[in-house]
C-alpha cells in the first residue's frame, strides 16, 4: 500500500484503533508491517496527551521490536515527509548518523565526520536534530558555527539548492513534517523534563528512511542487540552498503578506545564482525581522551578538532567514523585507507575550507531569504 493510500485510510481513524495493536502487542505477539506503519500514523497525528505513544512504544520496546514493525516507523515517517529529489546518483550519497542514547558523551562525532566526508568530495545529506539527553546535538552544533538547521517549516528547495551547490546539507526532520507531528516533539521534551527516561523505537531508527535518496549508509546504535535487525531494516529502505556500528565501551559510533560491533551490509550480503582501532590505522586511545562533561567543552573542542587543532584522540575518532564513509562509498579500498585520508583532511585544512564555504554559502542565502 502506498503512503497516499495508507493516509487516505488514516482519515477517519481514531485514537482507539490502535487499542488492537496494543492488544497484541502486550500479549506478546507481533505487528504486521502495515498495522505498525498504521498504528504509527494514527498516534502521530491524534495523540495529544501522549498516552497512547508511552503505552505502545513502551510495549514495543519491553517486549523486543521486530523488522517489520520498525520498518513501520520508517514507512511512517516517508508518510510524512516524502522525498527531496537531487541530481546526484543515490550511489554517490551517504549520510551519518545515529539513533542516539549512548553512555559516553563526546564531541558530536557524526557531525564532525559528515563535514570531513564532505571536505573529501562525497556527498552528505545529514539529518539533524537538537538534543534531548546528550550535551549537544547536530543541529546544535552546526547553528553554533553559522549552518541554519530550521526546526520550523522550511521550503524544501533550499535543501536541495544547498545540497547540489556544496554536496552537502543538514536538515531537520521536523521541518519537513505536517504541523501534527509537532506533538511527538512536544512529548519528548516533556519526558526529558520530567526525567521520563526509556528508549524509543526512535533510538533505534530515528534517522534510517531518508527523504534524499542515497544507497550509503553509516548508522550508529547506542544498543548492540538490535544491530541486526536495523541492518535489515536498511536492505529493505534499498540502501546498498551501509554499516551499522556500536562501540562497545558506550558509542553509538564506531570507537576508537577499543572494541566497534559492526554489521556490514553489502547487497544481499550480511557480515558481522568486530573491528578494533588497529583495522583504521589509530592508537587505541583512553576514554578521557575523548569523554566531554559540559556543553561549552563539546562546542570548543569540537571546532578544535575539525580545525586540525585538537587533541590526537578526538581527531582518531573522527576520522575513523569519516574513514568508514570513503570505505563504504568507493573511494577508497580500505578502513585504513579511508582514515588516513581523513586525517590528512584535517591536518591540512581541508575541512576549514569547506567549513568556511558552507558557513558562507548559508550566510548568503539567509541574507537571500
């Protein structure tokens, strides 16, 4: 059934008809693809109390999410949003990112990667988003340093002008989004207020469907036991090569102060493996090395370290998750090769330069606007 198909059903839908699916899934059994998708819409659009969201989300999640059903989710937010479509050949675009929730807090490492990549000459389409129990998010970080990621509605030509112009952008989901969805926002910050703390469905694909289309992916989980399925879950939105990481010291990125859980998509193929910081090329580093305890310090040493001025430790990180997005889009052969020409992106000022032409190019275009 398509996304018009699946909203004109939606239409007369009230919150109670997502009781079924509650029914089910609080007596242990699982969603099909459409009743997940379904039960998404319905609570997205009508839940204005956020009790139907803590209770289905809360089931979902104790009793273990399956392929079908956060494929749902992803379905639900193409629903949503759409596509943006660009000139650029889906084979030639990445985006890094992750669902977020992870024990160690450090610089916004994708983030920082996504600009490197883009320094590199691949094309980033990076999805941002604010904060909620982290130090600083995406969108954060880049309004800090100049690059206008708007939460509100934004004319999706922007993006695409932005995207073709530097081969990349950040762009905030929820303001692709109908004004409805402005409830699951509101709920969120409200549990975070309240010290209301679970993980979601969300932190586990927030950011897989992109409404850019692209067949590369690097995704990183804070929970190691759904790598798999969320491997699964990116075959079947049609990405080619993609790599779902977890670091496992508490990164939801792949680490480089021991030990990343990964599991490689390539095709039809599935490998799961384990990769240390020797596979980049980089010293095994020390958890305070790249550990952050306040917002201030995320902020400067994150712009130190794309700026080639900080410290060993936080740019080995940056690099090898940088390094992981020429590996998976071709241009380079290997991890190792991909990292050390990250590096040298850093160290040589490369990522400057491309820094300064984005935070220009949104100047202007701001000023345009």
């Amino acid at each position: 059934m398509s996304g018009r198909q699946i909203k004109k059903s939606m239409a007369k839908k009230q919150l109670s008809d997502v009781s079924p699916s509650l029914l089910k899934l609080t007596s242990g059994e699982s969603l099909t693809l459409r009743e997940s998708r379904e039960a998404f819409n319905i609570i997205g659009d009508h839940d204005e109390t956020s009790l139907f969201f803590v209770a289905f989300t809360s089931a979902l999640m104790a009793r273990g999410p399956t392929v079908e059903e956060i494929l749902g989710l992803c379905l639900d937010r193409k629903d949503r949003i759409g596509s943006i479509r660009v000139k650029t050949e889906p084979k030639d675009i990445i985006d890094l990112s992750g669902g977020g929730g992870d024990k160690i807090k450090t610089i916004n490492v994708s983030t920082a990667a996504s600009l490197v990549a883009a320094a590199g000459g691949l094309s980033v389409a990076k999805q941002a988003a604010a904060a909620l129990t982290g130090l600083t998010g995406s969108s954060d970080i880049l309004q800090t340093i100049g690059i206008d990621v708007p939460t509100a509605k934004v004319d999706r030509k922007r993006i695409k002008k932005a995207f073709e112009k530097l081969n990349f952008v950040a762009y905030n989901y929820a303001a692709l989004a109908p004004e409805k969805f402005k409830n699951f926002l509101k709920w969120r910050k409200k549990a975070v207020k309240s010290k209301l703390r679970y993980f979601v469905p969300w932190h586990i694909a927030s950011f897989a469907y992109s409404p850019i289309k692209m067949e590369n992916r690097l995704y990183g989980l804070a929970l190691p036991k759904y790598l798999r399925l969320l491997a699964k879950v990116l075959k079947a939105l049609g990405y080619k090569r993609a790599m779902v990481v977890h670091g496992v010291d508490g990164l939801d990125e792949i680490s480089n102060i021991g030990v990343t859980k990964v599991i490689e998509v390539e095709g039809n193929k599935m490998r799961e493996h384990e990769l240390s910081p020797n596979d980049f090329g980089v010293r095994a580093s020390r958890l305070t090395d790249i550990e952050i305890k306040t917002k201030d310090e995320s902020i400067t040493k994150f712009l130190k370290t794309i700026l080639g001025k900080g410290n060993r430790a936080l740019q080995d990180l940056v690099a090898v998750n940088a390094g992981a997005a020429f590996y998976l889009t071709g241009k380079k052969k290997t991890l190792r090769e991909g990292t050390r020409y990250a590096l040298d992106l850093i160290t040589n000022g490369k990522v400057v330069d491309k820094l300064e032409e984005i935070v220009s190019f949104y100047k202007q275009d701001k000023n345009a606007g």
